[in-house]
C-alpha cells in the first residue's frame, strides 16, 4: 500500500480510534415521566356582549372571528314603544310650554293691576303660584323624556372588552328580551386548558414546564394556575404558552405533564451498539479488560442537553463503559 493511502487511511480511523477509547460511565438518575393529555386553547376572558334593552335586533356588525375593541357597537336593538312614548312626552312638553306663556302673561296683568290699586295681591300670588306649578311639571315632563332618550341609547350593544367574537347566536331581525346573549367575546390572551384525572393531581405544581406538540414541533410552556374543584374525577388546569397559535379557539393539542419520577440507569447513547438484533454496551474491568455484556434498553431521554437511553436490564450502576467496543 502506498505511503500516502496508509496515511491517510490512519488519518481517517483517528475519530472512531478516539471515540472508542472514550471513557463513560452508567449511572442512576432520576426521570421524569411524562403523562399525555389533551389540552383546548381558549381565551383567559369569555365575557357575552347583551342586549340591555327588550326589542327587535335590527344590526349586528360582527361574525365569528372578528377582531373588536373595548366600547365598539357591534349591534343594535330598537324598541318601537319608546319611538312612541318620546312622541307622547313632545306633546306634553309643547302644550305645557303654551301653558307656561299663558300663565306668565296673566302674571304679568296681574303685576300692573296690583301696581293700578285694581287687583289684590293674594290673586298675584296665585298666578305666581300656577307659574311655578308650571314650570315644576315641564321639568318633570323633560326628566321623563331624558330617561326614554337614554333607554333608546341603550339599544346600542357593545364589546365588554378588546378581544376575537368567538359566537354570534341571534341573527338581524330577532326579537330579543334584557340581557340576551348577542355575541361572546374572548380575550385577555389565550391559554391550554387542561382535564388531567385526578390521579395525577399530587404531582402537579403551579411554575412546572410542560410540554406542548404542535404542527410545528414541540413547545415548552408552563403550569400557571391548578384550579382546587376537582369537576368529573378531573383537575383542571391551565397553561401559558409563548406564541400559542390562536387562530382556533377550543382547538384541541396534544399535552404532556410531568406526574412522577422514577429511578433509572442510564448510559450515553454512544455506549450502546446493536448487533444481531442485540443491544450491547463494553464494561471495563477494572484491570482494564474489556467485556462485549447484553442489555435491554428502554426510552430514550434528554437530561442537561446529553442524549441518554435507558437501561431496563444488564447493568447495576456505575459500571465504567467504552463507547463502541472492540
């Protein structure tokens, strides 16, 4: 064999030379075990837009995923009765305001007669007294037509808050009654919600990571409220995700939760070989023999950024290893 090709064949065999000279170690440690569930992505605030006023909902301006701000009208609603009633009220305050002129033009007489020696003063007070009368009744009769005015602004519906409309359940055209549902609003931001049996409630703790599956890999997010009303042998949960993808609410994904550890060995994934449908990892004796031993591998984990697989049988613990073997 030429010299060059014998040096550059070493050349190429140092990387798996070293890699089998290195030195690892099996070890206990403990794992996590995870739990899947499924969790629905809803809005943190559900808040229904009503109707605070009895009539026939002549617009509705919002559908299902329309974005709406805090104050916004997204509806109206229109009592024909009140059209009628304000009718009523003009036509009171005009016939009063007639009488008030009447009945200040007759004071006025009455005030140049007195001064004349013709009239008496006890007839003036009356006039002033119908006067007053008067007037008291106009500003009865306009606090009368305020309040229709302001039930007739009632019939405007508005957003509770800024937020995404997740249902419209009446259409323009419906007759609705005081306090009727005409749209849900959802905001607040959006979070997981979780129904995780109550087994498992021991080992949730409020700050602990989950993790999250979604189209597009998986997410890290964490358990922010345990709720203590356990609902259908269920605990309900809620998680916040960072940039949780909401273009669907009540969506369902795929959850796991931490509900346990357990005790384990391990080893590096680079100790452990296949050969013949056979795992194997080499266990160095301490006087530096080398010995090919079969094992049953489990799971593989992450712990620390370290790619580690689980040894159900065939180790003790703290055996030294050789990745690869000779």
């Amino acid at each position: 064999m030429p010299k060059r090709l014998l040096i550059g064949t070493l050349l190429a065999l140092l990387p798996t030379l070293a890699w089998a000279q290195e030195n690892l170690t099996a070890r206990t440690v403990d794992l996590t075990d995870w739990k899947a569930v499924f969790g629905r992505i809803e809005a943190r605030d559900q808040i229904p837009a009503r109707s605070r006023l009895g009539g026939t909902l002549v617009d509705v301006t919002v559908v299902e995923g329309s974005k709406v701000v805090a104050g916004q009208e997204i509806g109206r609603v229109t009592d024909e009765k009140l059209a009628l009633q304000l009718n009523a009220v003009d036509a009171t305050l005009q016939s009063l305001k007639s009488q008030l002129e009447n009945a200040e033009a007759e004071l006025a007489r009455g005030e140049n007669l007195l001064e004349r020696g013709v009239t008496t003063a006890q007839r003036l007070d009356s006039l002033r007294t119908e006067v007053d009368v008067i007037r008291g009744r106009i500003g009865a009769t306009e606090a009368e037509r305020n309040v229709l005015e302001q039930r007739e602004a009632e019939g405007a519906v508005l957003a509770p808050i800024e937020g995404t409309v997740l249902t419209v359940p009446v259409t323009a055209g419906s007759v609705v009654m005081p306090g009727e549902v005409i749209a849900e609003i959802g905001g607040g931001g959006f979070f997981l919600r979780l129904a995780v049996p109550e087994r498992h409630a021991m080992y949730l703790n409020e700050g602990d990571t989950i993790r999250i599956e979604g189209p597009e890999g998986e997410q890290a997010g964490r358990l922010a409220k345990i709720y203590p009303q356990i609902q259908n042998g269920r605990v309900v949960a809620d998680v916040e995700v960072p940039g949780l993808q909401t273009d669907f609410v009540d969506a369902r994904v795929l959850v796991r939760l931490p509900v346990a550890t357990s005790t384990a060995i391990v080893v590096p994934a680079r100790a452990v070989t296949s050969r013949m449908g056979l795992d194997f990892v080499t266990v160095e004796g301490s006087d530096g023999t080398r010995t090919p031993r079969t094992v049953v591998v489990g799971s593989e984990h992450s712990v620390d950024g370290e790619r580690l697989i689980e040894i159900l049988s065939g180790l003790q613990g703290s055996e030294k290893l050789v990745a690869g073997h000779e």
